[in-house]
C-alpha cells in the first residue's frame, strides 16, 4: 500500500439501549435500537464504501448493533471486538486508529459517545457542506455515524488531518 491511499474511517455509536438493573457494559438495545440498527445498516450499504475491518465495542449495546447492521450490508469485513472501545478517550481512538495495518483502506468503529463525536470532529481538519455543523447540532445521536476521508498511512492518523465528507442520524 502506498502512503498515497485514499482510507475512510466510518465511526458508529451504538443504537437506542435500554436501562435495565445490570451493568453499564451489559446494557442491551431498546426496542426503538432495534429497530435503528437495521435502518443504519441500509444507510452504510448505501455509502458504497467496502469495509475491510471493524472494530466494535464489547459492551453488550455495540455488538447488538453491529450484528443487526451488518446483515444489511453486502459483504460482511472481518470483525474485531475490541475492549478498548468501551469508555474510550479521544487518544486511546486515536491510539487505537493508529495500529491498523495498513492494508486495511475502510475501517468501522462502532461505538459509544462521547467518543465517537469527539473523535469524528477532531479528525475533521476539513468537511464538505453542511456536514460538520449538521453533526454539532445533532450531538451525535445513538445508531448515527460519520464518514471522514484522509490519505496516507493510519500512523498518521491525528487531529485534523481528515474531510468529514458524510454524516446521518437515523431520526434527524
């Protein structure tokens, strides 16, 4: 791979979990995640973009999720269920975006806020559109993902050096 190689980060948070009396890592989606799941899952097919890898979250709300997503999308990438995502600050993602072998070119994090939007906007040297302003005055919302191109290899991944070039929320 060259270190010319146009790479996209798609980043996930989980859908709508419920609050039932067990833990925080063991919560399960909510009626209204399972149903947005599935309804992300078609809106990722729809972005064309052929995922090599994912990396999902242990926490019981994330697998949900990916296991109801992927089945609408029309290969499914290897899947890595990656503890570091649960609770993960913004440099423990950037850390973890950096070990990503480089033939990988279209990676999937399917996780929790506040992660997944910090990380979307500090990537996000640049965007196209409305797309930066629409994700702030979203917040971000459960089952929504953001899409951010950069080019080079992933241990160059850092502040600023992307292009938010998509974001959807499935009630926005």
């Amino acid at each position: 791979m060259s270190v010319d190689t146009p790479r996209r980060i798609v980043l996930l948070r989980h859908a709508k979990a419920d609050w039932p009396q067990v833990s925080d890592h063991d919560r399960p989606l909510a009626d209204r995640g399972r149903t947005d799941a599935p309804v992300a899952g078609r809106r990722l097919a729809e972005t064309g973009i052929a995922f090599d890898l994912t990396l999902c979250s242990t926490a019981a709300r994330t697998r949900e999720t990916w296991k109801l997503a992927v089945q609408e999308l029309p290969h499914r990438p290897r899947t890595v269920y990656e503890e570091r995502l649960y609770e993960a600050s913004l440099g423990e993602l950037l850390a973890l975006l950096n070990e990503t072998p480089d033939d990988v070119d279209n990676v999937l994090l399917v996780g929790h806020n506040p992660g997944m939007h910090a990380l979307a906007d500090a990537l996000a040297g640049e965007s196209e559109g409305d797309v930066l302003p629409r994700m702030n005055r979203s917040g971000f919302p459960t089952a929504a993902f953001a899409v951010v191109a950069f080019t080079g290899s992933w241990k160059t991944v850092e502040h600023g050096v992307g292009r938010l070039t998509d974001f959807w929320a499935p009630h926005a």
